[in-house]
C-alpha cells in the first residue's frame, strides 16, 4: 500500500546493506512514520514482544527473517533450534508465528550449514510473497459480500447510502505484508469506486482501531469514523451497520476464532441484531491442530499498565502516558478472546468463503485431513 503515494511493505530487507530488516515502529503510528533497522534475532524478538510490529500474519514473517538475521552469525543448527524456540515464545496467541517458524525450519534444517543463511533469506521473502498474494485474494472474496450489500441497497432504494463496515482492532496491511485481511475487501471496494466507510472501534487498551485502521483508512482516503468500543451494539440496533468483518490469530478446526480482545462481545451484538459477522484469514492463521478455541487456545496476558495509562499526543505535538484508572487499583489485561463458531455467520480465506465450521474448513483446506 502506499503512503504519501509511495509504495511500502510493512516488512523488506534494506536496500542499502542488503541483510538487514527494516520495519515501521507501529508504537509511533499514526504520530510519526519511522522506520527500524533490525539487525539480530535479539531486536527482532523485543520488536515482536513490545508490538512495534504486530498482527498476526506480520509477526510470522519477522520471525521468519529473524532466523535469518540469526544464522548469518552462526549457521548451526544448534543455533537454528535456539533461535526457533526463543522467536517463538515472543508472543502465544497468533499461530501464524508458529506456523511460519514450522515452515522455515522443514526448509533449512536439511540445508548444509553454509548455506543456511542464504536459504533463510530466500524462505522469509517466499513466506512474505505468500501473504501478500493470499491477502489480495481474501480481498477478491470478501469483496462480493460488499458487492451483495451494496446491489441490495441499490434495489431498496437507497443507493445514495455507503455500506457501512465494522471493524475491531487492526487486520489492515499495516498487520500484514500488503493489503491486510479484513481490510483487503475494503479496500478493493473504495478502488473500484463503491461507496464504503467504515466504524473503526478504538480497540482499548492498546488503540490498535484509533491509531493504525484510522491512520491506514485515512492514508488510503477510504470514509471511516473512529468509535468507542462500546458503540458497536448500539449502532447495530440503529441498522448502521450492513456487516462486521474483523482479522483473526487462530481459527480452530472447528471454526473458532481468536482475536482481539472485544471481538466475543461485537458478535454476540451482531448475532442479536441480524448483522453478518465475517472472520479474514489466511491459511497461515488456520491451526487444524487446535479444536476447542475457548478452552485450547493460549490468551496473551499483557502488563496491567497498558489499561491503567493510556498514551497520545500532547497538544505540543509531544507524546505522553498519562494515568486513567484510580491510584492503587488493580488491573487485569487479556489481550485475546474467542468468538464461537456458531456466532460466526463465515470465513473469508484465500480459497473462498466456507462455513466457520469443522466441514467448511476441511472443504477449503482438505490437505489437512
Ligand atoms: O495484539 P495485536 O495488535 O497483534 O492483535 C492483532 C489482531 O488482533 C488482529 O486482528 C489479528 O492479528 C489479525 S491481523 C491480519
């Protein structure tokens, strides 16, 4: 995607020494664009950790040049292992980090060492190739269910309306390689000239939806407006909105999906009011391994203070982190929830839309048993 009509990746190899990686801190975003230079498996594990780069598809590919960065150092595969294991603690909820460490590992562990390094750097790209494609084609598949949307209110007279979409936290490009997965459709949408505009919910605590969909919507010029997390239902009562689509870290063999915290409650908002609920995922995000997503997925705690202090911009153009919640009180961050199947209307892959349910997924990923 482009910013200030230059195209970028969220993730690329610096052009200018040709090994090191380069990333957007997206703690700065949206009040500064800056870029960091990565230079070993140790930076690449604390950026993962400290989400200065995040969402789940984005995350696996760090990883990914993580080992890379790592075996220019020392090839073994001693080091390979460590490394592997050590990127993949960084954070336990996304599978896309285990998924795209599992597949660099099947590529070089058979590699002599002396060209590991090499090998690593060619199945990073390859892994970066395929989420950019993957979610380009999650755009074509989501974008006939706006197309359905919009066609309707056409019939009924009230074309001159946007389809409104609602989206929680951020699944835009900005969270992947290029084009993002729930925000792909959108995309497309607003490129091929359909009226769209989006609610972005803020996304409490970290405001993934105030800082990065907004920053990313804007960027692109597509319609949004920003709410608080707790309008969603209310807006759905008031038929403001034609359709939620929102990302995904894991979707089970049963169609169970994990992701940001909030996203149970704005389906079970959308269940009451007859509002489609749509999950976008890649296959990298689907963990066949996995049933029961309430009680078998793992659910990042993170630190207390990212609900007790929020950061923003000073009206001196300055950051600051103030306190909101009361001295002395105690807090709990959940960083995940899990949406069950059966609030979830379906899913949007690279290969089509199924049922969010064990037969669904095993009619578009059969090689999965
Ligand atoms: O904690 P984050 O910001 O990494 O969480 C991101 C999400 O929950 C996204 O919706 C998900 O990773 C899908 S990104 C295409």
């Amino acid at each position: 995607m482009k910013i200030a009509g230059v195209p970028y990746r969220s993730i690329w190899v610096d052009e200018e020494d040709g090994w090191s990686v380069r990333i957007f801190d997206q703690t700065r975003l949206p009040w500064a664009v800056e870029t960091l230079r990565l230079t070993d498996e140790e930076q690449v594990a604390q950026a993962i950790r400290s989400m200065q780069t995040r969402g789940a598809p984005l995350i696996g590919a760090t990883a990914a040049y993580g080992l890379a960065l790592a075996l220019r150092r020392d090839p073994s595969t001693e080091n390979l292992e460590r490394v592997a294991a050590m990127l993949g603690e960084t954070r336990p909820t996304a599978i896309n980090l285990r998924w795209a460490l599992e597949r660099m590992l099947e590529a070089l562990r058979n590699q002599p060492p002396e060209r590991r390094a090499e090998a690593a750097y060619a199945e990073a790209k390859a892994i970066c190739d395929d989420d950019v494609e993957t979610n380009r084609r999650i755009g074509e598949h989501g974008l006939e269910l706006l197309r359905g949307i919009a066609a309707r209110k056409q019939a009924e007279g009230r074309g001159g309306e946007p389809v409104n979409v609602l989206t929680h936290c951020n699944a835009g490009w900005i969270a992947t390689v290029d084009y993002g997965t729930a925000l792909s459709p959108i995309y497309q949408a607003f490129d091929e000239g359909m009226k769209v505009h989006v609610w972005v919910d803020e996304t409490r605590p970290r405001n993934q939806g105030a800082a990065l969909t907004a920053w990313e919507l804007g960027a692109h010029g597509v319609p949004h407006t920003v709410v608080s997390d707790n309008a969603g239902g209310h807006l759905m009562q008031h038929g403001q909105v034609d359709i939620v689509i929102v990302g995904t870290d894991r979707v089970t063999r049963n169609g169970d999906v994990a992701n940001k915290i909030g996203t149970y409650l704005k389906a079970l908002a959308a269940k009451d009011n007859g509002v489609p609920f749509w999950v976008a995922l890649p296959h990298s995000t689907y963990d066949p391994r996995v049933a029961d997503g309430v009680r078998e997925i793992p659910i990042e705690e993170r630190s207390a203070a990212e609900v007790t202090d929020i950061t923003g911009r000073a009206p001196d153009g300055s950051l600051v982190t103030v306190r909101v919640a009361a001295e002395g009180s105690d807090a709990a961050n959940p960083a995940f929830d899990v949406t069950p199947a059966r609030l979830v209307t379906g899913l949007i892959t690279e290969r089509g839309r199924c049922d969010a349910s064990a037969e669904g997924l095993a009619g578009l990923y059969p090689e999965h048993g």
